[in-house]
C-alpha cells in the first residue's frame, strides 16, 4: 500500500497543512501551463507523488512547520518530543535534507499505530501481513525513490530554510489522473467569530496618464459563502461595502508594479480575503478621499495566504462542447474556435455537453499557431474516468459574471458564466471504448506471457485507482463483447491476438484443458481446410515478399545512380553559369565607363550653352538699364533747369513769409502730416475688414463658459483629455509662439487647423468696394489663420514676408497673407478704441527646415514686449506695430533634415510634445464658427503680472526645481521664462482637473510648465550629467510630476543608446 516513506507523510498529515505547504510552493515555482501561484492545489499534490523534486519542497514546508526555526541536526537527532502533531514533519525533515532514513517503513508504521487511536484512519488499519511485506524494504528505498538536481545531503546550519528557487516543473508527460477525476475541495472553513469575508470579483488594470506605472483595483461581485454558495452582489450593495465605486485599490508599499503584475492581470477572476483590520483608506497627497475610498497593500494579502483561484472553489467557467463525450472516448484533442473562448480565459474549465451534462475541469491551452485554443482530455492517462456533473436547482449551481473580453484596459465587458460544482450531482462515468477494452485485455496477456513480472495492478480492469464497480463493469463488457460474434466484425485483429493469447496461456498454465480443445479443432474437417488454405496464402505471400525485397533493392540503386548523374550535371552547369556571369560583369563594367563619361561630357555642354544664354540675358539688361539712365538723366537736368528759371523770381517773396512765426508753424505741421501720410498709408480695404471683423465676433460668449464650448469644439476632432486641452489654450493665450513638436503622424498640423477652428478663425470676413477709377465691385477677403509652409534655405525675413524693390519702389510680397495680417495688426494697434477682435495666428509649419533665428529674428523682440510698441520694419514705407491679438504657432520635427531650436528662442516659446492619437481622424470641418474675441481669451486663460501670488506648496515646488536648473543642470532659468511659468501655475492651477492617477490640478499645471518650458532646455553629455539628470527625476517623482519624470526617462533612455548624449530634441 505505502511505496515510500512520502505516501506515509501524506497519509498521516493533516489535509489543511498539506494545502498549505503545497500553497507556499506554488508561489514559489512555476508549473508549465500555468502562471506562478496559479497551479490547483490538487494537482501539485497528484504531481509530488512521481516527482522526488517536488516531494523534497513540500517536505521542507511541513518541516518548517512542525519545528518552526529549529536547527536541523536538532530535530533529526531526536532532541525534542515527537508528539503526534510533530510525526509527519520529523520524516519530512529526512525528505527535505535528502537522507537516508534510521527505520525501515514497517517500523515507521508501527510507531505511528503506538501513537494514534485504533478509529483515526491512519497507519493502524494496514493489515500484518502487509506490515511484515512492508518491513522487507530495504531502508534506503526512499532515497531511491528520489531523484533530485542535488542528491547531495545539505551542508546547512542545520536551520529548515525553504527554497526559494523558482525553476520550471514540466508536467506535460505526467499522469493527472487526480486532476481531471477528483472530487471539488472544500475551502478553508472561517474560524467563528471571524469577520473575514471572501470576495469573487475581477482585477482591472488602469494605466497610469504616462504610462510609467498601472493602477491595480479589485471590485467585488459576489460573496462566497460558509456553506459554499454564491451570492451575487448588486451594484448598490458594492458601494455601500467599499465605497464610493464598490472597489478596492492593491498596491504595492515599494511600488513594485512588476510583482503585482506577476500576481494578477488584467480582467482575471480571483477571491480575496478581505477583513476589516487589513483595509485601509485611500487619501490623496493632500489628504482627501480617492473616490476608491478603501486599499490594501499586496503583501498583507500574501501573508495570509488571502488570494485564491475560483478552481480552489469549485468554481469554473463553461465552454460549450455537443461532442465532448465522444472526444473523450477517442482520446482526442478538444479544439475550439477563439470566439467560443475569452481572449483571457481560466486555465481550468468545465465542457457543457448537448444533454446538459458537465465534465471536467480541463486545462485550456492557446494554440498560438492557429489563434484557437485546445483540450488534451489525456483519456488513457487517466483510464477513461471522468467526473460528470447534473444540477438540479440552476439557481444554485450557475452564476454568470461581466468580466474584459481582452488582457487590456478598455476592453469590452462579456458575460461569462459559471458552474458551481459544489451545488451539483456528482458521479464518476466511464468513457472506454470496447476497441481500448479489447487491446488491454490482449496486452495484459502477452504481459502474462513473458512471465517476467507479475500483471499491474494499475490496470483497466483492476487496480488501487480504479472503483470496483467500474472494474466489475468493463470485465462484463468483455464477456458481451465475445458473446456477440456480430460485434466482433470491427475488432477481428484485436480479437485474433486476444484469442491467440488465451490459447498460449492456456497452453502454458492449464496443459489438459489444453490439449481438448485442440483435438477438438483438429477434428473439425472445416476448420482444418481453412488452416491449410491460410497455409498456402501465407507460403504465396512469402515468395512475394521476397521477390518485393529484390525489385525494392534494384529500386533503390537506381536512384542512387540517378541522384549521382544529375549531381555532375549540376556541378557543371554552376561552372558554366559562373564563367558566364564573371564576363557579363566584364562587360557590364566596360559599359558603365563608356556611359558615364558621355553623360560627363553632356552635362558640361548643357552648362555652357545656359551660361551662354544667361550671359546673352544680362548683357541685354545691362544696356537697357544704361539707356534708361541716360534718359533718365537728361530728363532730370531739363527739369532741374526749368525749375531754377521759375523759383528764381519768387525766392525773394518767399523768404519775406518764412518771417512770419504763424506761417511757419502751419508749413512745419504740414510737412510733418505729409511724412507721416508717407510713412504710414492706411490701406482702405484693411481698415473696412477690421471693422467688418469686430462686428461679427461671438460677443454673447463669457469667460466662464468659453473653456466649455472650447473643449466640446476640440473633442468632436480629437481624443483629448480636459486637461490637455486647458494646456493648448493657456499656451497660445499666455505665449506669443507656440511649438508643436512631435514624432510624424501625431497630428501636428491637423491640431493647430482644429484650434483655429474651434476659436472660428477660418471663418472669412468679406467686404465689397467700389474702385476709383472704374464703376466696378472688388471683392476683398481678410484671413486670420495663416498657414506658411516653410521652405529649406530661408536666411532673412525677405524669404518669410517679402522685399523693398529699390526699381518698381514698391515691397514685393513673398506672401500677401503675411503682409495683410500685419497691416491688420497695425490698423488694430492704432485704432482709439480697443477693438473687438478675434486672435490672428500664423501657423509656420515645419518650421524648423531652416533656423528659425534666422527668418524669424524681427519677431523675437516681440515675445518681451508686454505694452505692445515694437514695430516689424519691412522697409521704409512698411513699418508695422504688433497688436496684441497676433500670435506664432509652429510645428517642427527632429531628424536629420531639420535645424536644431536655438536656446534663446526655446526661452521665448512653449515646446508642447503631442501624444500619438488613439485613432487615426481626418480633419473635416462640416460648421464654422463665429470669432471668439481675444479679450475672452484674456479672462479665461491669462493673469496679470501682478496677481502672481502662489500657494506654499507651489512655490516651494518650482524654487527646488529651479535652484536644482540653475546650479547643476546646466539649464538656466531666465527671468523671462521663470514669470511664463508662474503665470502659467496661476491660471493653470484654477483650470486644471486631478489626473486619473489621483494628483491635484495644481501640481498637475506645475508638471505641464516644467515639460514645456524647462525640460526641452535639457543638452548634455557625459555619465556626470546623466546623475543630474536622475537626481532632477526623483524630485520630480517624489512632488508626483510625472510628466516631466515620465518624458526625462525617455530622454535619458535615448542618451543611454547615443553614446550619453541627452537632449529634448532628438
């Protein structure tokens, strides 16, 4: 009955330290099938018994246990009372250290039957006479039972360390017959007056908003029971147990993701203890209530052994399967169809067969091949048997659950249901098939043949693991079987063997029994006929077999030789076909030569014969320019002449007049309105667009309503959050230039066109005016989003907006959009009254094709000048002041076609790193909008400087990451940039929501200021520079701004593989 001193141990330990020991090793090693921690219990205990690895493991925590921090060489040698609690860890102790044992097992047994009651079902009801079989054991049959890595006795301190190792356990070549047959465990029972509760319920895994960590919530669905029903929970009950979502926050204490990832995932089904003394309140930073209002912390949980399975319950979900019975009869494998099963599904489940029946648990395994998942019933491991469930109230028996049809957040809900088989009718069903009885029946026979050993008794009609009534069953299957001769048309070669078995059994252990049946065949004149016949069949086919080997033989030597010929063959045409291409090359060389250097020679004489053409163009100029001069020249000389004869009579009057004080008051103020009409022309049609544009602005919207109506605009384009939204209209309202940075294909350009729109800047004003000289309408337009696509090789303002031509006397326009909406900025800073205007913005999309510094240099002034004075000289008649409704926006990219940003200009702007968007949108406008007025914008989104007065907390943040700039990073804060980013906290402080990771609006502003203003300042090399930039990451992870830390990781990650060169821009 015991083998080995192993099934003695588990014979006389108690079932809960058995779970438990086998509890502490599943979380220790990894089965394959099966996540870590995630292995049935029943299965490592089927597993131990085969495996001596395993054994030793399981030993080790029952040692453990029973002589908690005792020394080894103490408990084997006896020092402390072996009580009948300490019995099963004393042996346990020789398995874990692998030594040989000082008893003999029939000694072992007699000791324990000493020590327990004649009624406990222990060792005392073994009979004698399997006691003495059982003392003839040699006593080191343990050892030779087990085989380890290590066979070698621990060296220790003689302490019961468990082992810790986490090597993989193969189990795919192991019998689980336990597995799929055995009975549904009964959970650990609660102790009385315990308020633990056990909860089923589902993980969801929340990315954090950077992405840098994941937030691990458990909701609760339904309560497991004393008595092992289910009670589901609705959504109110939930809410009101773990408010306000009906959810609990696991976190890790040392924020340790990788090890709760390790333990769940994302939609997975578990239970959890939960008690009142291990939940704690979840507050924020500033100590208010997370709307998860309750947390526990991952390590309480495993220290109470608190995280089950649903298996661990018998709870398993159901997979629909009209064919599973004869499946199993086959011993074939299940597949089924991915959308039969969740894409993250139990390991276990149970097969729902067309007559309502259910079997199981089986392991599901994906087959990644062919995107579909598999069942291996393994039917002859486990002898056909399997358990079958009927339910007899479904109130009882199923549950169904919402859980992700996906291992990722976002994924959407499906019902999944389940069977609880503690509720159902259990019975174990044979599912052998007759071929299967037939052919153990005629294997047990040539076993019994060979007479080596005797028959095992772990067979399909007898043996330890196999119930009388199913070994009672299939033997009178096999007296129907040859009863029915109509039966044996399908099986006649397994009937022959068996048959032929019987008869040389016969032959050999009953002689006289024998020997009459076969006089009685030999007397059979029908019989013998056939026997001869098959004689002769038989004679015929060995002359035929032996003619068959012969032609197989000649056969196979001719295509030997065929196989040697067509290898010379190959071999010669390679030479050949070699020779062939070698001269080819030759001549293909000769070719090119010849090509090139007539392409050389055409390329020379198309470039003299356009010299020749260009020289031909200016000298035509030149002389056309001389002969105007000429002309030119005369004519001024006449003119000159003419006017001396006509001022010469009138100086002397004249010089009378210049005496008068009055009169030369009124020709000075003249002369000055004249310069000044010069100077500044006010074009007509600018100035009736500007008017016509105050008119139509949006002036029933409020600043309290305009961040609303934004959002809404914003969303119906793009997937963005409240909060980055805030962020684009602070910048372009607080900013004179805003830069779009960004891999391609983020929707940089398509982002600035939806701002304009949502603010209704591409709604164009129209106005109709008479012309002067002729009786005609000219239609005028004013455009106040401009899009300048720019070009590489721009090195001055003449590429950006145009040139004075000293010839015509008149600025040439490189770009009239430009022009008219810095005539517009100017009329708008020169009119008495504040107009009601919407912002004007010109777009410089990839601005970065050439440097910016260069194009760009009138403009840079701009950006420091609060009171709106600074003036954009064109030229001498085109001087244009900045409105405060003009504004930059710019989309850049890093590669190797670019220009990189120079610092002074990165000081000036706000750098906004765009997110990939979640899906790809075409920009389509099917409304327009009226303008949004500046002024509104103003209220909304911009502070005076004067009303800079932040909280403590704040302030304290932003000195710390200043001081940390300017002292180490080699990042210089300027007073510029430091007050663009205290008005940005102030308004941003106000606007912004709490993050879904639970941090403030205000430290959220600070974490967007420090991103778009001081991070992209960050250009540096050298290991030096990278342990500054890990110091600034943990201030800026330890005041929870984790944008900026997320963005530094990936700047300091992109150094690590470009040689320890970090930069924003790369």
């Amino acid at each position: 009955m015991y083998k080995n001193y192993y099934d003695i141990i588990l014979e006389i330990t108690p079932e809960e330290q058995i779970e438990k020991a086998c509890q502490m090793v599943n979380k220790q090693k990894v089965f394959s099938g099966f996540r870590k921690g995630r292995t049935p219990i029943s299965l490592i205990i089927t597993l131990s018994k085969t495996t001596p690895a395993l054994q030793k493991n399981i030993c080790a925590e029952l040692a453990a246990s029973a002589f908690p921090g005792e020394k080894l060489e103490d408990v084997l040698a006896a020092r402390f009372e072996i009580t009948d609690e300490r019995i099963s860890g004393f042996l346990a102790a020789y398995i874990a250290k692998g030594l040989e044992f000082p008893y003999s097992i029939g000694e072992v047994l007699r000791i324990i039957s000493l020590k327990q009651p004649v009624e406990e079902k222990r060792a005392t009801s073994i009979p004698e006479t399997e006691l003495e079989t059982l003392e003839q054991l040699p006593t080191n049959s343990v050892l030779q039972n087990m085989s380890d890595v290590d066979d070698k006795p621990d060296t220790s301190d003689g302490a019961l360390i468990i082992p810790t190792e986490t090597e993989s356990i193969d189990i795919s070549e192991t019998p689980m017959p336990n597995m799929m047959i055995s009975t549904v465990q009964d959970p650990i029972a609660k102790k009385e007056g315990d308020s633990k509760m056990q909860y089923l319920g589902h993980i969801q895994v929340v990315p954090s908003d950077y992405g840098s960590f994941s937030f691990y919530n458990f909701y609760p669905i339904a309560i497991i029971e004393s008595n092992g029903k289910v009670r589901m929970l609705d959504y109110s009950e939930r809410k009101e147990r773990f408010p306000e979502k009906g959810n609990i926050n696991i976190f890790s204490a040392t924020r340790n993701d990788d090890h709760l990832a390790e333990i769940f995932s994302h939609g997975e089904l578990v239970i959890l203890d939960i008690s009142e003394d291990i939940l704690q309140v979840n507050r924020k930073a500033n100590n208010e209530l997370n709307i998860t209002n309750k947390k526990v912390e991952i390590g309480s949980l495993e220290a109470r052994q608190a995280i089950h399975t649903p298996d661990e319950f018998g709870l398993y979900p159901i997979i629909e399967c009209n064919d599973a019975a004869a499946a199993l009869a086959e011993d074939r494998i299940i597949r089924l169809a991915q959308h039969e099963v969740n894409d993250q599904y139990d390991e276990l489940v149970m097969l729902r067969t067309c007559s309502n029946e259910y079997i199981g648990p089986f392991m599901l395994v994906p087959d990644q091949t062919t995107n579909t998942y598999y069942i291996n019933p393994q039917s002859k491991k486990n002898n056909y048997l399997f358990r079958v469930y009927h339910c007899e109230t479904p109130v009882d028996c199923f549950f169904s659950v919402q859980r992700p049809d996906g291992a990722y957040y976002g994924a959407p809900m499906m019902d999944t249901q389940y069977i609880n088989l503690k509720e159902m009718q259990e019975e174990l069903r044979d599912f052998i098939p007759q071929e299967a009885l037939v052919q153990e029946l005629s294997s047990i026979l040539a076993t019994k043949d060979n007479d080596e050993t005797t028959v095992s008794i772990e067979s399909a009609f007898a043996g330890i693991a196999l119930p009388n009534e199913v070994a009672a069953s299939r033997r009178e299957r096999i007296v129907n079987i040859f009863s029915q001769i109509a039966s044996l048309d399908d099986m006649v070669e397994s009937v022959s063997k068996v048959v032929s078995g019987l008869l040389v059994h016969a032959a050999n252990e009953d002689r006289e029994h024998f020997d009459a049946v076969f006089m009685t065949l030999a007397d059979d004149p029908k019989f013998m006929l056939k026997i001869q016949r098959y004689r002769r069949i038989a004679e015929a086919i060995k002359v035929k077999e032996s003619e068959l080997e012969r032609l197989q033989t000649d056969y196979d030597e001719m295509l030997k030789r065929r196989e040697e010929t067509e290898q010379q063959l190959e071999t010669k045409q390679i030479a050949l076909l070699t020779d062939n291409i070698q001269a080819k090359q030759v001549r293909l060389a000769e070719v090119e030569d010849k090509l090139n250097a007539r392409l050389q020679a055409l390329s020379l004489a198309d470039d003299i014969q356009n010299l020749q053409v260009q020289k031909g163009i200016e000298e035509a100029l030149l002389s056309r320019t001389k002969k105007e001069h000429e002309e030119v020249r005369g004519q001024t000389q006449a003119i000159l002449e003419t006017f001396r004869n006509d001022v010469k009579e009138p100086m002397t009057q004249i010089a009378h007049v210049v005496l008068n004080s009055e009169i030369e008051a009124i020709v000075s103020d003249a002369a000055d309105k004249a310069l000044h009409y010069k100077t500044r022309r006010v074009d007509r049609p600018a100035l009736l667009l500007t008017q016509q544009l105050s008119q139509q602005c949006d002036t029933s919207i409020i600043a309290e309503s305009v961040l609303n109506t934004l959002c809404d605009r914003i969303l119906k384009h793009r997937s963005y959050t409240r909060n980055e939204i805030i962020n684009l209209f602070i910048c372009l309202t607080q900013g004179f230039l805003t830069v779009f940075s960004g891999a391609p294909g983020t929707g940089k350009t398509s982002v600035c066109a939806i701002i304009a729109h949502a603010l209704g800047l591409d709604k164009k004003v129209c106005v109709s005016i008479k012309s002067d000289s002729e009786d005609e309408t000219i239609q005028h337009s004013l455009e106040r989003y401009v899009v300048v696509p720019v070009e590489r090789g721009w090195s001055s303002k003449r590429d950006f907006v145009g040139y004075y031509n000293p010839l015509t006397k008149s600025f040439d326009k490189t770009n009239s959009a430009i022009y008219q909406a810095l005539e517009i900025s100017d009329i708008e800073v020169g009119m008495k009254e504040t107009p009601c205007v919407p912002p004007s913005i010109i777009m410089l999309d990839e601005a970065n094709l050439s440097p910016m510094e260069y194009y760009w240099a009138d403009f840079m002034g701009v950006c420091d000048d609060t009171n709106h004075t600074t003036a954009i000289n064109l030229s001498e008649n085109d001087r244009f002041r900045v409105s405060d409704s003009l504004r930059f926006m710019a989309t850049i990219n890093n590669d190797h076609t670019t220009e990189n940003l120079s610092p002074r200009l990165i000081d000036r702007a706000w750098v906004i790193s765009l997110p990939q968007p979640n899906s790809p949108r075409i920009t389509h406008f099917d409304e327009y909008y009226d303008p949004i007025p500046m002024e509104i914008l103003h209220k909304a989104f911009d502070v005076e400087d004067d009303m800079l007065n932040l909280d403590t907390v704040t302030e304290s943040i932003l000195r710390e990451v200043f001081e940390l700039c300017r002292e180490k990073l080699n990042a210089n804060v300027s007073p510029r940039a430091e007050l663009a980013i205290r008005k940005y906290c102030k308004v941003g402080g106000r606007l912004f929501e709490s993050s879904r990771s639970g941090v403030d609006g205000p430290i959220v502003a600070i974490d967007h200021a420090i991103a778009q203003k001081i991070l992209p300042k960050v250009q540096g090399s050298g290991a030096t520079y990278k342990k500054i930039l890990e110091e600034f990451n943990e201030v800026l992870v330890r005041n929870n701004l984790l944008k900026s830390s997320d963005i530094l990781i990936r700047i300091m990650q992109r150094g690590d593989r470009n040689m320890q060169y970090y930069q924003y821009f790369a």
